[in-house]
C-alpha cells in the first residue's frame, strides 16, 4: 500500500506543498503505516524527506519484523526545475537544496533515476524484481555483503 505526504496534505489543507502543520502530516504518515503494518501489508511511504532525521522518522516502528528500505528518487536539476514550474511551485527546488542530506551510511537505499518517464520505469522495474527475487535485499546474507560493516 502506498501513502503519500502529498495526497494527506492536498486532502487536510487543500494546499500541494509544504505549507503549515507538516507535524500533523507526519504524525498521520505514522499512524496509519503503523496500522497499516499490525494488519501485514506492505507500506510505501511516498513523501519528500530531504533530512535524514525525517527519514528516520518515517522508517522508525514498532511494529516487529519490519525492513526498511529508503528510495531515494534522482532527478536532474534541469528536469525538477521544469516539474515546479509546469505545476506552480516556484522556489521548491531552492528550498529543497537548502535542505537536503545525503542518506545515513546505515541505511539501506536504493537511488532511483527519474529525469524521465523511461528512466522511471526502467528503476521500477528493476527495484520490482530485486524485491520479488530470491536474492531477495533483507536477507542478511544480501545485507552482509552490501553493508559489511554493520551486518558482518
């Protein structure tokens, strides 16, 4: 299942970006990835997260059993300057730079290319079978050899 920041922020403020209140939008990503997670459903948490205190955030429960991985979704400056343009929202991209992180070391990511609808497409399917594979990425022996330090 997928749950985004954006669609809860369009559907409590009818407003597309970041605007007020992002800890009552964050809170709500938790408690329904919580709910959603003690039901056994598969969660994508589909939200811009440029810190990595918000990412741990997002990725950090209690419910038991759970792997994580973090997506980072890359696009070419050019092509994100287009996007915000097209859809109104001028200065995000200077926001978003502000405020940007490079992913903890200790977290299991998988960069994804997206200057394009091919590019896209091409990462969906790739991360899709890397999920759906035996060699399947939270098997700590597929960990072990990409995290060595931490698992081995």
């Amino acid at each position: 299942m997928r749950i985004s920041g954006d669609d809860l922020r369009k559907m409590f403020f009818n407003e597309p970006i970041p605007s007020r209140d992002e800890e009552l939008l964050y809170s709500m990503l938790t408690i329904t990835r919580d709910e959603l997670l003690r039901r056994q459903y598969n969660i994508i948490i589909d939200t811009t997260a440029p810190t990595n205190l918000t990412r741990s955030y997002l990725m950090r429960t209690k419910v038991p059993n759970v792997d994580s991985l973090l997506i980072v979704v890359v696009a070419s400056r050019d092509s994100l300057l287009e996007r915000t343009r097209a859809r109104g929202h001028f200065g995000a991209v200077e926001a978003w730079d502000r405020s940007w992180e490079p992913p903890a070391r200790d977290v299991p990511t998988y960069k994804f290319r997206n200057d394009n609808l091919e590019e896209f497409n091409t990462n969906y399917y790739v991360l899709t079978e890397l999920l759906n594979s035996r060699i399947h990425p939270f098997r700590k022996r597929f960990l072990s050899n990409i995290f060595p330090r931490i698992l081995g």
